[in-house]
C-alpha cells in the first residue's frame, strides 16, 4: 500500500514538471513570435519637407506628427520628438511616411550640397523676388519658367515643369524706374540664385533665355496644368495700341 502511494505520488510530480516544461516552453515561443512586435512612438514626416526648412516652419505647417510602429520597423536613430533638432533645418528633402532621424537635420551651410537627379544638370538663374514668387520658391518647389523677349515683343512658357534644388542667399541689387514724366528712381531689389534640375535641352533653353530676354518663375502645385504655347505678345494684351516703331 505503502508502495503504490510512492508510486502516485512520483507520477503526480512528474505530471507536474511535465506541465510546467510545456507552458515554459510554449511562454518561450509566445516571447520570441511577439519579440520586437510591441509599439513604440515614432516622429514621422506628415507632409514634404524641403531641404533647407527649418525644424520651426515645418512644426508651425503641420508637416511632423507622432505614430505607433513596431519596434522592429524603427529605423535607426529614430526621433520620437523634435526637441533635440530645435533651430536645424533639414539637409536633404524628406518625404511623407518618412522616419524623421537627427541624420536628416543640420545648420544651414550643411545644405550647400547639391542633390542632382541621375539623368539632369543643375542650372543657376538670378532672379529677384518679384520674379521669383516673392521668396516663396524653396527646394523641391516646382515651377515654371517664363521669358519675355522686350526686342521681339513677347511672353511665353519656356518650361512648363522644373524641380527647385538649391535656393542661395538673398542679396540686393540697384534697379532705376522711370515714371511717365521721365523721372528716375533708384530701389533696391532683393535678388536670389535659384538652382534647377534640367535635362540638356532645357538647361540650353533657359541659358538662352537668361542671356536675352528676362525670366519669371510660377510657383506649381501638383495639379497645376500648363502648356507649350506661342506665348503673349503686344498685341494680344492692347489689341488697339500702335506698332513700336523700328529704328
């Protein structure tokens, strides 16, 4: 009697251990299938943001918000807030659903270098505030470019859709007017280098122009429609004016 008591009690202990080895066992596989899968808060970019832009305008138009990934689907040096780039701007454009990393931000001189798509030139203009937006054209702004020739009378597209990569410093420069009773006055006018990604043609069309004519930019959304016509001239905008005379 004695005996078989020894003998359930083993049993019973041994069905113990048996049990408590498989829930350790099937705990192991449960930690390892969930292990990296639990959230954590992420800042991500919500909307484009431009090289060049500080951490300061992007907050102030909504451009960062915060999102729960997986721990395994964080990039490395991932931000969860803005606090440790306050007063930087962003070196290189960064694109919605991107992780915003420290990486990704500098001091403004570290945006000097150019980023030039594989199959383009980068192709510097002068142009001053009027006739660049008034200052609202930044990196990765697209635009399109206008000429007016003053000799043969007329505006029209040159490009009808041109990648901003590089915007320089704004500087000043002397323009003199002259009103209807021939009186001059001399203002200063901003003036600011804009830098294009172009292909050869358009990189010789907007060369010319710059050297004979004067350029305009339009600022372009992403569906802004323009096309590829025989542009403005004189006649068109006054219908009854007289003929310019010729020397």
């Amino acid at each position: 009697m004695a005996r078989r008591s020894v003998l359930l009690a083993l049993a019973i202990v041994t069905a113990l251990v048996g049990t408590l080895l498989i829930v350790m066992y099937v705990q192991g596989i449960d930690n390892r299938a969930t292990e990296g899968q639990e959230l954590v808060e992420v800042l991500v970019a919500k909307d484009i943001v431009n090289a060049g832009e500080s951490v300061a305008a992007a907050e102030e138009a909504g451009k960062f918000e915060k999102r729960e990934i997986r721990r395994d689907d964080l990039v490395p040096g991932a931000l969860s807030s803005s606090t440790s780039v306050t007063g930087l701007v962003a070196t290189g454009n960064i694109y919605p659903g991107e992780q915003l990393i420290a990486d990704k931000f500098g001091n403004v001189g570290d945006t000097e270098t150019l980023v030039i798509p594989d199959d383009k030139l980068a192709v510097s203009v002068e142009l001053t505030d009027p006739e660049r937006v008034a200052g609202f054209v930044n990196p990765g702004s697209e635009v399109a470019v206008f000429v007016t020739v003053t000799d043969s009378s007329y505006t029209r597209i040159i490009l009808n859709r041109a990648t901003v990569i590089g915007v320089g410093q704004t500087s000043t420069t002397s323009r003199t007017t002259t009103d209807e009773e021939g009186t001059q006055t001399i203002e200063e006018v901003p003036k600011t280098i804009l830098t294009l990604a172009l292909t050869q043609k358009e990189s010789e069309k907007l060369i010319w122009a710059d050297r004979f004519g004067e350029l305009n930019v339009g600022l372009l959304s992403d569906k802004t429609k323009t096309r590829d016509e025989k542009g403005t001239d004189r006649k068109m905008v006054v219908p009854d004016a007289p003929a310019i005379p010729t020397a």
